[in-house]
C-alpha cells in the first residue's frame, strides 16, 4: 500500500501543476551589480585634504556595515592609514554629480589598470561633484552635506583578498567591516517625531549592473516596519 500511496501522490502532483516557469538560460555577466545604493566615502588624505571614493558594494546589519574595494584606490590606502570614514549615502537627484568623479581617482600617478579603462586623477571631488563639505563629529572625514544619509564610521577588520577573476593586476580587493558611530539625516527624511526614515520620503540613488536607477513606486511594507 505504500508504494501505491506514493504513486498516486506523484501523479496528482504532476496533474495538478500547471505553472509554467519561465524560460532561463545561463550567462556570464562582466558584472555582478545586481542593485546596491550608492555610497560616497569621505576620507582624509595624507595631506589633509579629502578623497571621496564612489561606490555601490556595502551592506548593513544592525551598527555595521560591510564594504568592498577593489585595490590600487587612494581611499582604501586612506581607510588602512586612518580607520575612519563617512558613508554619504547619494539621492537620486545626485546622480549626474556622482557620474562626473566616476571615472576619476585620488591616486596619484593612477594605476596602470584604472589608466586602461580611461581613470584620471582628480584632487578636488568636492568641486567636481559639486558639492560642499560639512563637518563630521567622531570621525575627521568631513560629510557630503547633499547626502540625505551621512554614517560616520570607523574600520573594525580588514580582510584582503586575490581578485583574479577581474583586473589581475588591481591588487586584490579588500573586505572591510565598520562599525557606525553617528548618523546624520536631513531633517526632512526624518519621520517627526522619531528616531525613522520616511521610506517615501527618501529618494536613494541605486547602481544596477553599471546603471543609475530611482527607487521607483513604493510596493509594501514587511511585518517588522516601525513606520
């Protein structure tokens, strides 16, 4: 009787299973940039100026916030020296600003590797992005005061690794997990009142394999939303 149980089971299981899945099929991205916000770090050169390095490889959990940087940038060289940052976090009304330092570097001479995919050396981002520089409270990195969310942070681990299966010779890329020590929002993201960000309010910018994306219409809310 068992096997018959399972039998049946089996063919009411095909019987009744009509969804059909959609047609995939398997490719080789250049990129796996499947949809990040862009981040923006503020970092202290050695002379006392500021770097800003943009981004779109972070995640968050709870006061932490984990990065990636590929190697050969002077804001990593600035974020091993000095263990310290601000994580502006751009709005969408940042973009053509955030365009126009991409392909620029702090480093001087650039890398060889950035040279190649068409990198040239900037010294001043705050100009170049327009933007203007606020100062921060823990931390010496000045904020972008455009940035709707500004995370002061420090560099709690470090870990470096080989990055063969994009530019051989970057230098590897380095993992970096930060511990936020002040967060600064623009008043008018704050839901009045509390300590939340208005989801509708506030407008990120997203990086989705090599384009600039809105956050779009607002779809729902999961169980836990305070908001």
């Amino acid at each position: 009787m068992g096997t018959e149980t399972t039998a049946a089971r089996h063919d009411d299981t095909v019987l009744m299973d009509i969804y059909h899945a959609p047609d995939t099929r398997v490719i080789h991205p250049s990129i796996l940039y499947f949809g990040t916000p862009v981040v923006l770090i503020t970092t202290r050169n050695p002379d006392g100026s500021t770097n800003i390095t943009p981004m779109s490889s972070a995640w968050a959990l709870a006061d932490r916030v984990v990065i990636g940087l590929s190697g050969g940038g002077q804001g990593l060289a600035n974020l091993e020296r000095e263990r310290e940052c601000v994580l502006n976090l751009a709005s969408e009304d940042m973009c053509e600003g955030v365009e126009r330092i991409a392909p620029t570097t702090g480093h001087h001479p650039v890398p060889a590797w950035k040279q190649t995919i068409g990198y040239r050396h900037e010294a001043d981002k705050f100009r170049l992005g327009g933007w203007h520089a606020a100062p921060s409270v823990s931390v010496s990195a000045p904020r972008i005061a455009e940035c709707p969310l500004q995370l002061e942070a420090r560099v709690l681990l470090t870990v470096e690794r080989p990055i063969e299966p994009w530019h051989g010779d970057a230098g590897g890329y380095a993992i970096i997990e930060l511990e936020v020590v002040q967060v600064h929002a623009h008043d008018e993201i704050v839901v009045s009142g509390t300590q939340h960000i208005d989801p509708v309010r506030y407008q990120p910018l997203f990086y989705l394999f090599r384009h600039y994306v809105g956050r779009g219409n607002a779809l729902g809310k999961t169980f836990k939303a305070e908001v």
